[in-house]
C-alpha cells in the first residue's frame, strides 16, 4: 500500500493495442507521435475547455523526469523553487538535483466534517507563508494539483489565488497534474493554466496517463507549455539527457485517451467507495488517527503522531506486515504521518485495513 500504482489490470483496450503494436515486430527508432498530440489536445478542450496547440506539448519519459527538467529549465543554480510540503518527495529532490534552493511553505491545516459530521484532516494553501517563503531569487513555484499526498482538488477560486500570486512576484508555474483524472465523488478538476491566458503563458503543466490507467512503467509523460520562451527552455534543459518516450508508450496513452472513459469512469466510482471504506473504518476503528479524506488521487493520508511510536511506518510494516509510504519522506509536517494507497480490489483493501487495526491496537490497548 506505498507505492502510488494501482492494484488493477489496465483497461482492456490499451493492451489490445500494444499486442497490435508488438505484432509489427520491428522496435528501432519511433516518429514524432502526431495522432497522441491531437488526442491530447482534444481531450483538455473536452474536459476542460482549455485550447493548446499540438505544438505545446514536449513528450517526456515520465513525470519525475518532467519535474528534473522544469527545475533545471527555470533560474539558474542558487535560484528559489518555492513547494508546499508535505509534498511528493521528488518535488524536493528535483530542485536540490539541480542546484537550486528548496523554499517551503507548508500546508495549513484545520478539521472538517463531512455530511455525517465525522471530522477529518483537511489541508489549505498558508498564502502568508508562501510569501513569507520567497526570496528576490525565487523563480519558480511547483504546484501539486490534485496534491500527494493530502487528495487536496484546488478548486478554481484558490488556483485564481495562485495565479495572483505568482504573478505578482513573477514566477514560473511547474504544476504537476499527474491525478487530474482520479477524482472521487462529485470532485472537478481545474487545470490553473486553463483559467487565464495570463497563467498559460507562466505554466508548465505536467500531465500523463501512468497513474489513472496504471501503465507507469510504460513511461509517456508530457509538459504543456504554451510559452515558446519558456517550451525552448524545457527543450534545452532536456538536451542530451532527456531520451525520447520509447515507441509503446505512445500507442498505450492513445488508446488511454480515446478508447476507455468508460473503463476511467468505473473506476473513479470505485476508488470513492475505497475511499469511503478507508475513512469509515478509521473512523469506527481507530477514532485517535486523524486523515484526511482525499477529493482526489487513490491516496489517503493519515497522521500517526499521537500513538507514541518512533517510527510509525517502520512499527506497521514490522507488526502488520503493510507497507505504507513514510510521511517524513514528504517534507515539513509529514513526520509521523503515513501514506495509504487504497487503490486496489475491495476484499484486498479491507484485508490491509484490518492488518493496521489489528497492530495498532496493540498500541492502543
């Protein structure tokens, strides 16, 4: 339950394609994937009403990748890239990799109620501390939309905020949208680039099919960026280092985006009711672990810290035989949390639940 892959076999047209695709049997060198460039841009005008060009997209092996090159592409070393942790751990690493200077502005948080007035874990954007976070040398801020690891949706209005925000100081928006399609429940997603020409023009939009139709280790990721300016100096960042996606991963993002909403549907219903299943039995069986509960991604997010133990993941791999991703590894105000991926089949999920239970009550006795 750590890693952020899903536990399902991926839709049957994608793998209906490959086998199409391993048939030719011949795997050298692929031309440029001109039909994906068009699904892609018909999809975000669907979806989101948000019209680019083919020529906006810059192919890349996966989103980690994405992340390196928008650091590398964006300041120069000693240069600010401003996070808001607790954050997907590359968030951090990318900028350090490439000699510039992680700037955080944590996450606020405050507890909601959901409609039958349990209360959970909710996380907001801390605008003053975000500009109490920069420097003269920040150039870049990194948005996680939908977050990972708190499920955070930004709705429109805050992502305006955003956009004010980072114009008003001049930044560069690398937003990673990897789980724009995971959304649970009524949950809408707003691609902040999508709001404003104002905010095209800044933004670097990460966007891939690995994580909603489990096919990451076909590595075909994507930037979206309007900007010449800003798409010849991703270009050049990637020069020589960057490889091209290799020739399958094109033909399974196609058959992703044109040939399974059905499939993405069905799905997203699903992961809700994981989703519902995770915090209802939290909530009836281990009432001292506040989470959150996730708008978005198949993710979960809970906060171990009044238990007493050192090390939470550590003591529920050891004693539950789970694995969970270790919220220190999320930056400031992860230490102690843990990261559940309920992104699996029912029966499997509940068999994971009642490990933890079982464990942590031995704690709790």
């Amino acid at each position: 339950m750590w890693v952020a892959d899903m536990d399902f076999a991926s839709p049957a047209p994608i793998a209906e394609a490959l086998r199409r695709r391993i048939g030719h049997e011949i795997f050298g060198y692929g031309k440029d994937p001109v039909e994906l460039r068009q699904a892609v841009v018909e999809r975000l005008a669907r979806l989101y009403g948000w019209q680019i060009e083919p020529a906006h997209i810059v192919f890349l092996p996966g989103l980690v990748c994405g992340l390196n090159v928008v650091a590398r592409a964006v300041g120069a070393p000693g240069s600010g890239v401003l996070v808001n942790p607790p954050v997907y751990p590359p968030f951090l690493s990318a900028s350090t990799n490439q000699q510039r200077v992680v700037q955080a502005a944590p996450l606020a948080t405050c507890t909601q109620h959901d409609a039958q007035g349990r209360p959970y874990l909710h996380y907001e954007l801390d605008f003053d501390a975000m500009d109490a976070g920069i420097t003269p040398e920040t150039r870049l801020f990194m948005l996680c939309n939908p977050h990972n690891p708190v499920g955070r949706a930004y709705t429109p209005q805050e992502l305006s905020q955003i956009g004010e925000f980072c114009l008003r100081h001049n930044l560069v928006i690398s937003s990673d949208e990897i789980h724009c399609d995971l959304l649970l429940g009524e949950t809408k997603h707003s691609p902040i680039a999508a709001l404003a020409p104002e905010l095209a023009d800044r933004t670097i939009t990460l966007m891939a099919p690995s994580k909603t139709y489990n096919i990451p280790g076909l590595g075909c990721s994507m930037a979206i960026v309007p900007n010449a300016q800003l798409r010849a100096q991703i270009n050049q960042a990637a020069a020589g280092i960057v490889p091209h996606v290799n020739i399958l991963g094109p033909v399974a993002a196609h058959a992703a985006y044109t040939e399974c909403e059905d499939w993405l549907e069905e799905l997203c219903d699903y992961l809700t009711g994981n989703r519902d299943l995770v915090f209802g039995f939290v909530q009836r069986y281990l009432p001292q672990v506040p989470l959150t509960r996730p708008e978005a991604t198949y993710l979960a997010w809970l906060d171990l810290r009044g238990l007493g133990l050192d090390n939470p993941q550590q003591y529920v791999l050891k004693e539950a035989k789970v694995a969970l991703g270790d919220g220190a590894a999320f930056g400031e105000g992860g230490e102690g949390f843990v990261r559940l991926n309920f992104g699996m089949p029912r029966a499997l999920l509940q068999q994971g639940l009642n490990q933890i239970a079982a464990a942590l009550d031995q704690v709790l006795a």
